[in-house]
C-alpha cells in the first residue's frame, strides 16, 4: 500500500504538524512520531457530518493533516501515518482489520479498520523488531506496541495481543473502559481497495454509527477526551462526562481549544450543516429518553 513517497515540502509540513524533526529510523524516533500523531491528530467524523465526501488516498489524508489541520477515522489516520513512515524510510506494512463489539470478530467486520506493523527496529524489550502501530482506533493506543503476544499496559488501559495458531491473524483486546471490544488483523500486505467497500458503507450507510453520531477523540498519556454529538467526556485521568454544549459558538470553540480542530477548511454552508445535523440529532436522542 505505501508504494510511494510523500512529496518533501508535504513531509515537511506534516512534521511540523506533529512537532518532530526528521531523523533515521529508530524505535525511540517511532514512538516520538506514534505519539505526537495520537496526541496531536484528532480521530474525528465531522466530515460526514458536514456533507464532505472522503476518499481514503493516503496522500490525500495527508495534505488534510498537514494544512487543513484535519484528522479522520482509521484509513485516513493510519493511512497517512503509515505513508509518512514510509517517506521517512521506516518498514511500514498495512493491514485489513476489523473492530469488533463484545460478540467477537465475524466476516460483516473484516475490512472497517487498517492497521500498521513496522519492521526492524529491536530493542532490549522487543527483540523480533516488530511494532504495532495504530493511530486509527481513537481511545485504544498512545505509543507503538511491541508485537509480542501477552498484556500489555497503556495508560489508563489494559490491552492484550493474541496471535492466532496458524501465525495469520492477530487481535487486540482492549480495556472495558474503552469504547470497543477488540480489533482482529491479518499479516498479510494490504491495498487500498480492500478498505474501499467498508468505508462507502460507514461513512454513507443510515446504519453506521459514524453517520449517526459525530465523533472526536483525541488521546495523550494519561486518557481521552471525546465528543460524542454535543457531549464532551474524558476516559482516564480526570474522567468525567459534562453537560451537552447545546450552544453552537461554543461547540465550535470546544473543537478548536480542546481538539486543535478549527474546521477552517469548512464553508460557511458545511458548518451550518455540520451544526443542524449534530444538533438535531441529540434531539432525536432526548425525545428517545423521555
């Protein structure tokens, strides 16, 4: 899938976006990049919301990173990150994954997450070289992990890896606290057309829950801070749920402070749609509680 290089004033820009510099590959320099990328980077829906049509084109994700200050769900967040670690001459693979709820994976799942590995970079504690990397699941990693089966800890999280017998699959398992129950990937190389049909069916379909409520999660050391349609909530150190921002200057203002999401990009037609959608639907949510 990263077949290519980034464009150098694009690379550049992206950098800057995250606060590093370029230097060789390493496991120190992966995990400043893996980072700054969940702590800078916002995973966010908004776009749906506001009637834009994404493609999932990893140079495209890109440029919305690097200029328009945008984010993305997984094709767009992995998409770019891992087409950045490419450029900067790190062994980058992705992988068809899935994200799954607490029944466990199935075949309706396969191909609605990306996932990435990079290889070559051993350490004292990962001996193979081998990492998992995800900037795509939004309140799951902070750092890259080592690809070793067993627990692992992230704060606030407990996460596990599993690989499978026949050494094809691998899964995440993820802390209750979190917003999903695991997430399956083969080791297989993957292409951008294997995510193609699962991101026309969650970013369009009537019953994709990115459709229905808009998401923005950001991630740092210690927890996360979300929005889910009005409300704002923190997962982690300081965990809280607040009240519905039912003010429009204010929502916009809560994206821009607290997500670095100042939707710039958008028209002045795309915000008002962005702000009718995502407050009528907490309405329709309201009138199903009452």
């Amino acid at each position: 899938m990263f077949t290519d290089r980034l464009d150098p004033r694009l690379q550049q820009a992206y950098l800057d976006r995250l606060g590093v510099a370029a230097e060789p590959p390493s496991a120190a320099a992966l995990q400043r990049i893996v980072r700054r990328h969940a702590e800078r980077v916002p995973y966010e829906t908004l776009w749906i919301h506001a009637g834009q049509a994404w493609d999932i084109d990893p140079h495209t994700a890109a440029r919305r990173i690097a200029h328009e200050r945008r984010g993305g769900y997984c094709y767009h967040l992995n998409g770019a990150l891992g087409l950045l670690l490419t450029s900067l001459g790190y062994a980058t693979t992705a992988h068809v994954g899935g994200v799954h709820g607490p029944d466990g994976a199935n075949p309706t799942v396969v191909g609605n997450h990306l996932a990435l590995s990079v290889t070559g970079l051993p350490t004292e504690d990962n001996p193979t070289g081998t990492w998992y990397v995800d900037s795509g699941l939004g309140d799951a990693l902070h750092d890259p992990l080592p690809l070793v089966a067993g627990a692992h800890r992230q704060a606030p999280f407990d996460l596990t890896l599993e690989e499978s017998a026949d050494g094809t699959r691998w899964h995440l398992g993820h802390d209750p606290a979190g917003g999903f129950t695991g997430m399956s990937w083969t080791t297989g190389a993957a292409r951008v057309e294997d995510f193609l049909a699962q991101h026309q069916r969650l970013s369009t379909s009537a019953d994709s829950g990115f459709v229905q409520v808009a998401v923005v999660e950001r991630r740092d050391a210690t927890g996360v801070d979300v929005v889910r349609g009005l409300v704002p909530s923190r997962i982690g150190e300081g965990a809280r749920t607040d009240a519905p921002v039912t003010d429009r200057g204010t929502w916009f203002a809560l994206l821009a402070d607290v997500f670095d999401l100042p939707l710039d990009d958008l028209t002045p037609a795309e915000r008002d749609r962005l702000w009718s959608t995502v407050l009528a639907a907490h309405r329709r949510w309201e009138e199903s509680q009452a």
